[in-house]
C-alpha cells in the first residue's frame, strides 16, 4: 500500500490523519484535553503503530459543536 499526498489524485480528505498537537491546535486547547476528549469519547482517536492520529475532519466537526473559546 502506497501513501497518498494530499491534493494528488485519488487523495480523500476523509482520510487526513493529524497528531493529538495539530489537534490541540485546532481547537485551541491544550493538547493534555485532546486526550480527555478521546478518553471522554468526543472524538475518536486511533493507534496507528504506536502512535495516536486523529482524523481531521472529525476533529473540525468536534470544532463546529463546541462552544467558541
């Protein structure tokens, strides 16, 4: 299996993995909620070797229903 680059051709954004910091980032929290957030269920997070990713347009949709900061 070959990886995909973003905007290439047969890309999906679907599929846009992003760390636990970029996450953190995104919702202008600390990154030590964003592991609350998996542990609590907000938002899903998955082991990808030993590392934990986030999908990208889940963390955005988590975003669009949390109140502004």
């Amino acid at each position: 299996m070959t990886a995909t680059a973003v905007g290439a051709p047969g890309h999906h954004p679907a599929y846009d993995w992003i760390t636990p910091t970029e996450a953190a980032t995104r919702l202008r929290i600390p990154v030590r909620e964003v592991y609350r957030l998996i542990d609590r269920g907000e938002v899903p997070g998955y082991r990808l070797a030993e590392e934990i990713r986030l999908l990208a347009h889940e963390v955005d949709e988590l975003a669009r229903r949390r109140p502004p900061r």
